[in-house]
C-alpha cells in the first residue's frame, strides 16, 4: 500500500498531470474516461476498463502508453521512456493508489461499484479445478500430486530437489511441525526400526491422534483469532470464563471437526446448534476481542462500534484474509469492498453481545453417576410411603377428635404470593420455592416495584422480607455494590376483593419496625413512611450487609373484608440501591415482632384456621392434603425416616456445570463497570456512519455480504435462515455462516483457499500466497495457483478435514526432502 502511493507521487502522478489529464478529467473527459481519480480511475471509460487489477499487463492503459493497440497515449505526443513505462505496470500491480485526487471537487465522491472486472481477481473467482500434472518421466518423475504441481517450475528454474531427508530427521521436524514438541525417543525408535512401506503415513497419523496435535493447533488459531483471556486497554480485567474458547479449538482440531462447520460455529453456533455445549463455546470468537471496561456515557455508542468492527474485521481477516475493516470510514482504497458492504456485514453482528452462561460438561457420563443414587432415593421413598400408610388411620381420627385444635401454627406469617410484581425500569423477577422473588437483571440507577397481593380480612400488618443470595453484591440483601439497599417510601392502597373495580383507598400505615436499620435517622425504617420520598429511607448498612433483614408495616385498623392490595415501593436514595431478593408476608396480629427468613404458606395457614374455625366439615382435598403432611411432621417416625430421605436428597450428583464466556442474543450481558450508568451493551440498529463516526449518521444498515463474493443471480436471501417461532436470536449470523461456507455460490470457495494457504505456511514457513491475511490486490499473488486452487478442491472434497491437508503435505516430497544446501 505505501509503496504503490509513494510510487504515484514521486513517478505517475507528475505524468497524468502533464501529459494525460488536460483531455481525462480535467477541462475535457474524452471517451468517457477520467483520471481525476482512482474511482474514476477504476470505473474506466466507453472503451470499458482501463486497467485490470486481477491481471495488470493486460491492462488497456498500458496498452495505450506502450503504442501497442491505438489510439497512441499521450495523445499526438512521443511514447514514453522505458522506466515511466515500468513504474506504470509496478503501480498497478500495487493497485494503482491515489495518494490524492488530480482534481478537487465539491461534489461527493461516487459510491464504489463492484465490476465484473473486480469478481474477476485471482482470489475472488471460483476456484479453477486443475488435475496434477504428468510427470514429464513417469519412471522417475514425482509420485505425489503436490510434487507433480511444483516439479515443472523447479524444472524451469533449473532447480533439482533434495534428497529426501533421513527417518530421524522426519520423525523431528514432523512432531514439531504437528505438536509443537519433540517426538519422544519411543516414538522415534519404533518408526526407525518400522519396515512397513506405509511406516512415514502411520507416523504422520500417530501425531495427528496426538492430544497435543489439537493442542498445537489451537495455539496457532488463537493467534489469528486474537484471543486472550483478559479484556485488554489500561485495565485489562480478567475474563475468567473465557478460556473455553481455546479448549473448543483443541477439541475441534482433535476431532477433525470440518472446516465448514467449524467456522460455522464461531459466528453462530448458539444459532445452528444452540443444544451443544461446544457450539456454545466456539462463539468465543466473536467475544474474544478487546473491549473496555472503564466507559464514560460519552463513550457508549462508539466503543460499541469499535466493537462491532472488531468482529467484522476479524472475521474477515480470519476466514477470508480480507481486510474489510479498511472500509469502515470510506470504500476500501485497494480492494472492491464499499463501506456499505462493511456496514451490511456489522448490521450481522448488531444484537451480539458478549454474556456468561452455565453449560453442562461431560453430560453423557452424568446417567451413570447419577443411578446409584437414584436406586438409593427409591429405597428412602418406599421406607416414607409405607410409613405414611401406617399413619393414615391415625390421621382420620386426629381429624375428627378435639385434639386437632393442638396443632400448632408455627409462624403468624403467611407467605403472599403476589398477583404480580413489575419494575418500573424493568428488573426482570424469577420467583423461588420459598415464595421471594429474586432479581436477575442488572441493577438501574432508580427503581420503583409494584406488588398486587391478596389478603384475608383480618389482615392488619405487611412484612416486607429483603433476603440474601449468592449473586448479589456480598450476598445482598441489596443490588448496590456494598450489598446495601434503601427503601425511600413504602405506600399501600386496598380494594375489596370482590369490587375490584372500586377505587383504592390509601391504608395509613400507623407504625414501622425492623429487624435491623442503618441509623435511628434518614436511613431508619421509619423514614420508608416520612414525607421525604427521595433521600430518605430504610436501608441496613453497618452490621445488616449479608443477612437477611425484614420491616413490618402495621396500618391503624385491621382489614374489614378479604381485599386486593397494591403495594408500591421506591428506591430513590443513592443509585442501584433496590433489594434483590423480596417476600411480602401477611399477618392477623399487628403487634407480631418483626422476623426475617419465616413464614407459612398460604394454603396451610388457610388449612389450619379453617380446621380451628369449623372443623374437619367442608374441607377442600387440597387443604386435607397439606393438613396431612403437617401432621405427619408431629411424628417422630416420619421424621426420621423424611430426615434420611431429604439427608440423600442433598447428596445428589450434579452435573459439571460450569460458567462458559459466549456471544448471543437476547441473553444477559456479561457485567461491565457502567452497567449502572445505563450502559445498554448494544444498540438496536446498525447505521451507516460518515467516516466512521457514530455522531455522524446516516441510514440504518441491512444486513448483506461483500457483494464481490456474489455471483451473479444471487442475492443475500438465499442463504437465509429463518429465525424459528419465539426465537431469542435473528439468526442473521446463521444466514452469515451459511454463505461463508458455500463453495458453489457464496464464499466458501475462498475460505477453503485462505485455510488450505495457512495449513501450507504452518509447514514451509511461508504460505503459497505470502501475505495469509490479505488475499487482497495489495496481498501476494498465489506463487502456485493451480496447486493452491488444488489443494482446496481437496480441501472440500475430503469433507473440509484439516488432517487430509497435513497429511497430503507431510507425505510430499517437497516437504520430506533434506535442509542440506550448497555452500555460498
């Protein structure tokens, strides 16, 4: 690239100025063909292109100039000297660079069209199927199709190939060149003492099974995919989760997972195969790349971008060794990628979003861990059920004697389960065996809940319970980084159950008390009720961080009838200080203590006062069941043997389950420092920017391919793939995938040549293209075309296994041939 524009200033520019732009772009465009630009350059004129990037000595211009085909360039003037000649075929063999346009203009530069000519470049047609080669000696000539495509050029250089190397030598650079380690001297004794004539392949194929081979592979892979397992920048946090990525690459590389499949995967495997574990973990690609953990709100939109770019550019760079990310803030300058194909592509990745998810590892051996104890739990359940059996008559004569009033209530509690519970700012609550409801989404600056609940007549006091759990700040209660919360105001209004339409009558709340509160001032339990919604409020800091806590709130008068209540509850008081974990109880007695972790379900409390009330007559199934259960608690047997049971039961084998770092869709971001600022992890649509600058928008991208990687006919929505009924992901990176993989019509074709050129450079050093990631105009050309277009025919044809690539190369010739050379 530098070199093709240094080459422009010093030697072509001077040239189109003096002697070609006065009747091509400048006064005059004559025949339609300007040189004002390298746009204008490329578009040609009404003779068709004036130049052919794919193969520059055909090119029209020099033709021209060199007086080969009329009319004779310059115009009525000399040929020009040799060496301008010269500079002209060098520069466009660099792509012809501008390093800036011959003439200024104020109208806006025209959009890159994607030619004919440009799908014609070496790397973009459709690979050329060449069979190897005769050897010109068939008795003595190479045997190997790789050694036949490579001995004709040797025989033009006149270069005679070496000897093959010796077996210890082989054994060596095979192991290293596979594993990354030295063969082991056993390894290298049975295959020097091997008479087998296959005895290199079954050497070969031993490394191949090697668990190092996965391994070694993995390890080169990692670096085109730019993983790491911290965050990058200043900070460069640690992400913990992240290495499953490296080992999906051991295990696909081990396996010989098909390329197809396996780049399939990284884009969109939660899309095409969102049941398999290691699907998951291969969208580690996509979340791999640096980000940011420090972000101002400023920063938002564009480190998301940068974020985006980061995925576009890598997938290309990875998979098509293709600099795509150049056309991010205008048309790429060399290759034909318009910045609206960059912007098609990052509209693909516009849900993704890096996030942390449990996935289960080894699942197929869990049956086995698991029956053991399962054959034991029957036991303890058969060992309950016939004792129960043995109480049952007991049971029905407890019911109808007068002892059955002895049945104590072992809390005033009753656990409420409300009608709903909604967030203002949308916290998301998944509710726990226990009747609380635990918050599972990020914590907002502010907060407001809102439960509907229905209570008994007689009800005269709330408790509001704020419990511990494990994914809360220092076990909670609150959502704030200390663990802490603070309820700002705390309001109840009722209607009666059976005219729920009548308006709400506000309760006045007639005391508050707590189990533990932060100050006896602005952050007591009493000021949950005052006149200061905003900056006030209960909160239990300083010895309440990490246990659960509770606050009742008695109004003046019991309820007079069964009735409907709203309860509304504000956290107004510092940022991100809701609880994370909630219960409402309700009692009958408005002097009861307060009490956190407690309670009895409704449908036993129910029970009980209606045992005590009317007797065993008129009693529901269900209330004669959980009555049942209650009273098999009284008995010392059925303790005993329920204790073993529940004792098993907590002994239960649990699947390997392990946090995995993924990119998806509709799943819960991975935590960042500005999750409280209201960082929103992406952004619903992708736009087109002017230069690259999220302030500067334009339309709003759809998602689309590189079009020079279209044939013709074709169109993005033939690789569509629907996103299935109630879908959590668009599937636009599915649709991505299944182009990218398609040999016949889509860019599959270059991805099996990109691979098959960077399994070839892992064992020469250097690929057959020299420049891996740049398949480009300014990349090498191919130094082996038809072997390289061979080679991913191969490629595809052997079911995209990277192990028959290594191997056809390990047992050439070429590569089995000595390091020995002549002295200098």
């Amino acid at each position: 690239m530098k070199a093709g524009t240094a080459l422009f200033t010093a030697s072509i520019r001077p040239v189109l100025q003096a002697q070609c732009l006065d009747c091509h772009g400048g006064e005059k465009t004559r025949a339609g063909f300007s040189l004002a630009s390298r746009e204008a350059l490329l578009t040609g004129g009404d003779s068709g292109p004036a130049i052919s990037l794919s193969s520059p000595p055909d090119s029209l211009l020099l033709a021209l100039i060199r007086h080969d085909e009329e009319p004779f360039m310059p115009a009525k003037k000399p040929r020009l000297p040799e060496e301008t000649l010269t500079a002209f075929r060098r520069w466009i063999e660099l792509g012809a660079p501008y390093d800036r346009p011959l003439v200024e203009t104020s109208l806006p530069p025209a959009e890159l069209t994607v030619t004919a000519s440009d799908r014609d470049f070496w790397s973009f047609r459709p690979l050329a199927f060449t069979p190897p080669p005769p050897p010109a000696n068939s008795t003595t000539g190479p045997r190997r199709d790789i050694d036949r495509f490579l001995s004709s050029a040797q025989t033009a250089a006149g270069v005679t190939p070496n000897p093959e190397a010796d077996r210890r030598t082989l054994a060596r650079r095979a192991a290293l060149s596979l594993t990354g380690l030295p063969p082991t001297p056993e390894a290298v004794d049975a295959f020097l003492t091997d008479p087998r004539p296959d005895a290199w392949t079954r050497f070969i194929d031993s490394l191949l099974a090697s668990p190092a081979f996965g391994e070694h592979q993995a390890r080169l892979w990692m670096d085109v995919a730019r993983f790491a397992e911290s965050s990058g920048f200043e900070h460069d946090s640690d992400r913990p989760s992240a290495y499953h990525y490296r080992d999906f690459l051991i295990q696909a590389f081990n396996s010989d997972l098909p390329w197809d499949r396996f780049t399939a995967w990284q884009l969109a495997g939660d899309e095409l195969a969102p049941d398999q574990p290691l699907a998951l973990q291969a969208t580690g690609f996509l979340a791999a790349g640096v980000f940011p953990t420090q972000l101002t709100e400023a920063e938002f939109e564009s480190a998301r971008y940068d974020e985006l770019d980061d995925m576009v550019g890598t997938t290309g760079v990875a998979f098509l060794g293709l600099s795509i990310g150049c056309a991010r803030c205008h048309d790429h300058k060399y290759d034909p990628i318009p910045a609206r194909d960059y912007y098609a592509l990052a509209a693909t990745f516009t849900a993704a979003i890096r996030s942390e998810t449990q996935l289960e590892f080894y699942p197929e051996s869990y049956p086995a861990k698991l029956a053991p104890w399962t054959s034991r739990e029957r036991e303890f359940t058969s060992a309950l059920s016939a004792h129960e059996a043995s109480l049952a008559p007991a049971f029905t004569a407890w019911l109808q004697s007068p002892a059955r009033t002895s049945l104590v209530l072992p809390s005033p509690w009753h656990i409420l389960k409300p009608v709903s519970l909604t967030a203002k700012e949308g916290t998301n609550f998944i509710p726990q065996p226990d009747g609380s409801h635990l918050a599972t989404t990020p914590a907002p600056a502010h907060e407001e809940y809102t439960a509907e609940i229905e209570v008994a007549a007689g009800t005269s006091a709330l408790r509001l319970e704020t419990l511990t759990h494990p994914s809360l700040p220092h076990q909670g209660p609150g959502r704030a980084p200390n663990g802490n919360f603070a309820l700002s105001d705390l309001t109840v209004s009722a209607r009666p159950a059976q005219d729920l339409k009548s308006p709400p009558r506000r309760l006045p709340i007639a005391s508050v008390r707590a189990t533990h509160q932060q100050n006896g001032g602005g952050l007591s339990a009493a000021s949950a009720i005052d006149a200061d919604p905003q900056s006030s409020g209960w909160a239990v800091d300083l010895g309440g961080i990490g246990r659960d806590q509770a606050a009742v709130f008695a109004w003046e008068t019991p309820l007079p009838t069964d009735s409907r209540l709203t309860v509304r509850m504000r956290f107004h008081v510092n940022q991100q200080h809701s609880p994370g974990r909630i219960r409402l109880s309700s009692t009958q007695s408005a002097s009861t203590a307060p009490s956190a972790g407690d309670g009895l379900a409704e449908p036993l409390a129910s029970a009980l006062l209606h045992l005590k009330q009317n007797g065993p007559k008129n009693l529901s199934p269900t209330q004669i069941e959980v009555l049942r259960r209650a009273w098999f608690a009284t008995d010392p047997g059925w303790k005993a043997r329920n204790a073993a049971l529940e004792t098993h039961r907590s002994t239960r084998p649990q699947p390997d389950l392990r946090p995995v770092m993924i990119c998806s869709e509709g799943v819960p971001p991975l935590k960042h420092h500005a999750d409280g600022r209201g960082y929103p992890h992406f952004y619903p649509q992708v736009h087109l920017l002017e230069r690259g600058n999220p302030k500067q928008k334009k339309e709003i991208a759809s998602p689309g391919f590189l079009q020079v990687l279209l044939r013709e006919g074709t169109s993005p929505a033939d690789w569509r793939v629907p996103a299935p009924t109630g879908s959590r992901t668009s599937h636009r990176r599915a649709t991505l995938a299944r182009w990218l993989t398609d040999p016949e019509r889509g860019a599959g074709h270059l991805l099996a040549r990109v691979a098959a050129n960077r399994i070839w450079q892992q064992h020469f050093g250097r690929g057959l293209v020299a420049t891996p990631n740049d398949f480009g105009f300014q990349g090498a050309r191919p130094s082996h075309p038809d072997l390289l277009d061979w080679l991913a025919t191969e490629f595809i044809a052997h079911g995209w296994s990277t192990k028959h690539l290594h191997r056809l190369i390990l047992e050439s010739s070429a590569w089995c041939q000595s390091s020995a050379h002549d002295a200098a």
